[in-house]
C-alpha cells in the first residue's frame, strides 16, 4: 500500500509509543475513526476530526501520527474506496506471487514473521480437550488485546473495547470449551510484545502460530498468511486459491471464524468491490488495522 505525502502534510519525527501509550492514543484514535468512517467520501477537515476528538488540531495530528505513522488525511486517504479497488486490481497476482516464492523474504514485504503448526483434527473435534490454554489482557495499538497461548505458540488473539473483556474472553473460550484456561499474563506479555512492535518482526526468530479449526478452515487461515503487508485479496480470489470458486461464503465464514487476529491478516480480506465488509472485531478496528500499516507499508515498499 503506498501512501501519499504532501510537503505541506510534513510533520517533525514523532517518537514510537510504547503499547500502554499505544493503548491510550487508541482510545483518541477510535473517536476519531468514527468521524472518519461517517464522513470520509467528505474528506473531513482536520478541524471537524479534532473537535470530535476533544483536542486542538495540533495535538490530534501529532496523537494520530505517533499512533499511525501517518496523518489523518493521509489516512483517510489510504482507507477510500477507490483506494481498496487499487489495492484489489493486483490481488490475484499477489496470491500468485506469494505461492510461488513461499511465505519469507519479499513475498510477506517485511511482515510479521510466521511459522505455522496445526492441531490435529482430533482435538478441534474434541473441542479442545486436553490442550492447556493459557491467556492474558495486554494493551495493543488497537484496544486492548486478549492474547491466548499454548505450549506449542499463539493461539488465540481478540480485541477488547473498554467494558468487553469478559465478553471477549467467552466468545474465545467459547471456541474450544474443553480446554484448560489458565490466565498467566507473565507467559503472553512477552508474546504481545513481539507481536505488536514491528522492531521485532524477524525471519530469523518467527512468531510461532498453532492453528485450531477444521481442515478447510485451516487452508483459508494459512492462505491469509500469504497476504503481505499492504496488499489485500477478496473472498473470491482465496475460493479460487483453494480450488473451490463457488465457495467463496465459505471462505467468508472461515474468515470470520479466524481466531488470531491481526497476525493471521484476516483485516486485508475485502469485498470484491473494495468494501471493508466484515469483520469480528468491529469495522471501525479494521479501518484502524489498515491505516495503521498503511503507515508501515510506504517506508517497506520504498526499501525493496
């Protein structure tokens, strides 16, 4: 995803937050989101965004450009329909490319780094049983993030708005309710970290993921692995990746059934139109996800 940068949009270099920082612009950040999502084919002045907000223009525009890596009109921008059909017009030769070159180096442009496990289609028909869980609330640049780990890596990764915990953590436990949940944030501290600092996303020390679903699931979970940062795909195209063109409600339930947000990159699945149609967490927290490596993707793109 490229973005546009203006010299009048230039901005001093604004230091990296760290996730409770991160957490906190969020929280700045979703009220803006949701001017933006009622008002973007407008092109909302920064103004009308900051009145919202509750801040001065400077200060949102230095809150979102410390959250995003990019300012809000550039966000604005990068999140458009016509921007997404630009995104989808090379969608087919982005799942091309990635299957021929496999999931390191230039295919996943820098992305979060993967290696992948599935469990056994026994204990996704046991629901669970027998595999120990163990889960903990960390803050994350999108809210608050319930990450969820066994012995053999990340297994679960949900969102949070203030007030939802114990939902979210029902509707995740809700997935495989004969495991043992063992809440230990000293274990997934670590894990929320290396996920959400992209300073740590490395080839050479990959995020270890263990899948948990039904065998068609896990095909569309690992085909979303293969969609790089910056680009998206639509449920067609992943239906025809699998051999299987007529299933693309399938695939769309699939999709939504994804439990690792975020590192399984379900946000960067669309609409065949470019819509930002469905998704778990919220389409407001999908917009979020987007822009946010929007910001990443400029600086990624440039360096190959």
């Amino acid at each position: 995803m490229t973005v546009m940068r203006n010299m009048d949009e230039a901005l001093p270099a604004v230091p990296a937050a760290s996730l409770p920082e991160a957490a906190k612009d969020y929280d700045t950040v979703r009220r803006t989101l949701k001017v933006i999502t009622e008002t973007w084919r407008d092109q909302p002045a920064l103004e009308t965004l900051a009145a919202e907000a509750g801040l001065d223009p400077i200060q949102l525009q230095r809150v979102f450009s410390r959250w995003a890596g990019i300012t809000p009109k550039q966000f604005i921008q990068a999140i458009t329909l016509d921007h997404a059909r630009a995104l989808l017009r090379e969608s087919a030769t982005v799942l091309d490319t990635s299957y021929e070159v496999g999931l390191s180096g230039p295919a996943r442009l820098h992305d979060l780094f993967v290696t992948h496990e599935a469990m056994t289609p026994g204990v996704y028909r046991a629901r669970g049983e027998g595999v120990e869980i163990r889960y903990g609330f960390h803050p994350s640049p999108f809210g608050l993030a319930l990450v969820m780990a066994t012995e053999h890596g990340l297994a679960g990764l949900a969102f949070a708005d203030p007030g939802e915990e114990r939902a979210a953590l029902e509707d995740m436990t809700g997935r495989w309710p004969r495991a043992a949940y063992v809440e230990d944030t000293a274990f997934t501290a670590p894990m929320a970290q290396r996920i959400f600092a992209p300073s740590q996303w490395s080839a050479e020390q990959p995020l270890r993921v263990v899948l948990i679903g039904t065998d068609f699931e896990i095909r569309v979970w690992e085909t979303l692995l293969r969609i790089p940062l910056g680009r998206a795909t639509t449920y067609r195209d992943i239906a025809e990746r699998l051999g299987k063109p007529t299933a693309s409600r399938a695939v769309g339930r699939a999709v939504g059934r994804n439990p690792i947000s975020f590192v399984v990159p379900c946000h960067r699945v669309l609409g065949s139109t470019g819509k930002l149609c469905g998704y778990h967490w919220g389409l407001t927290r999908k917009r979020a996800i987007l822009g946010w490596e929007a910001g990443l993707a400029g600086p990624v793109l440039e360096s190959l």
